[in-house]
C-alpha cells in the first residue's frame, strides 16, 4: 500500500461545518455504520476538491476501496450543492457585498497544472 501526505490550505471552520453536514444527513438517513467517521469524509472531500487527488490516491490514505470513495465524495458534493445559494440570491448577496464580478460555473474539470 502506498500511502501519501498533503498540506492542505483551509481553516478547521471549514472541516467541521462540511463535518456537520455529512453528520447531519446520515442522522436523517438512519445511517448505522460507515467506512469512516464525518470528519474523515469531510476531509477526503476537500482533498479531493481543493487537491484534485484522484480515487484511486485517496482511497489507500483512507483505508477505504475506490469504490467507496466515490460514492463518500459524491455524497458529499451533492450535500454541499443542496446548501449552496440559488443563482439570483448569490447574484444579489454578491451586488449587495460590491464584487465586481462572480463565477457561477462550478464544474470540475481535470487540467493538469
């Protein structure tokens, strides 16, 4: 197994509420066990979002199957999309904070750097 280390740039806020969220849907889904804890999930997601590490490189360093990684970070992905504003109220929440401009387009793509 070959395992790796990552410093990632993100404040512990950020890791509990993302935590908070996976924490609060498997309460409603009566979920009773899973591979990993939230904040593991929590963290196996931004890794791969702020990272762009790939399945098969997260999947060791969690000690979980490729196949469970996916089906954690798209778990998390669509928590994450469900809580974020709709397009006119992030338009007005952004006019009303003064930016200049906005990105709406969330999508991922793979670019190598």
């Amino acid at each position: 197994m070959l395992l790796f280390q990552a410093a990632l740039p993100l404040s512990t806020r950020t890791l509990n509420f993302t935590a908070r969220l996976i924490r609060a849907h498997r309460r409603t889904i009566r979920s009773r066990w899973r591979a990993i804890d939230p904040g593991q999930q929590a963290l196996l997601a931004v890794a791969y979002l702020h990272q762009g590490h790939s399945y098969e490189q997260l999947a060791p360093a969690f000690g979980i199957s490729r196949a469970t990684a996916a089906r954690y970070l798209n778990e998390v992905i669509d928590l994450l999309a469900a809580h974020a504003p709709r397009l006119r109220a992030g338009l007005r929440r952004a006019k009303r904070s003064g930016r200049g401009y906005v990105i709406i387009d969330g999508t991922l793509i793979h670019a190598s750097k």
